[in-house]
C-alpha cells in the first residue's frame, strides 16, 4: 500500500464502527456488523479526485452479516476470475458512489 492508501484506509477506519458478536458458551463467531458515517469533506478525500464524491452530500453504510449453522457442511464453487484483496476497496468505493448517483 501507499502511503496516501494507508492515509485512505486510517481516515475510513476513523468513521467505522465494528461489532464483533461471538457465542457465550463456545466462542465461535455469531455476527459481525460495520457500520460507517461518511460526510463530504471524508468522501471527497477517500474518493481521490473522483468527481461523483462531489455529487454526495453524507453516505451511511451499515453491513451486518450473521453466521450460523457451525459444523455442517459446506460448499462452493471457486470464481473464474479472481481478483487480488487489494482491488476490493476502489471496487466497493467505486460502486456506492454510482449507487448513491
């Protein structure tokens, strides 16, 4: 990462808040849930020169994911294409900015 990234992933993390549930009998994960309040000045240096940032006045996200079922089975199909971790981010970014459009 660069270092005008990690200012990026600092400034984003600031706005965040994380909840972490996790069993009281047997420790394993039950839900996780994001939640970020985003106002313009923080938009516009996150989206680096994007010009729909300007387009957004405030952005709310809140993502919570539940887990359950521990211990059956499970399964997947690997994506054709996969992507390095590293263009989630811009890719996440990118598209609540055309949502919010």
């Amino acid at each position: 990462m660069t270092a005008q990234d990690r200012d990026r992933v600092a400034q984003f993390c600031r706005v965040t808040e994380l909840t972490y549930v996790i069993g009281r009998d047997d420790d394993l994960p039950r839900a996780v849930r994001i939640t970020a309040d985003l106002d313009r000045a923080t938009l516009r240096a996150l989206a680096s020169g994007d010009a729909s940032a300007a387009e957004l006045d405030a952005l709310k996200l809140s993502l919570e994911i539940k887990l359950t079922k521990w211990g059956d089975d499970v399964e997947y199909t690997a994506p054709r294409d996969p992507k390095p971790m590293q263009d989630l981010g811009m890719a996440v970014l990118g598209l609540l900015f055309q949502a919010a459009a």
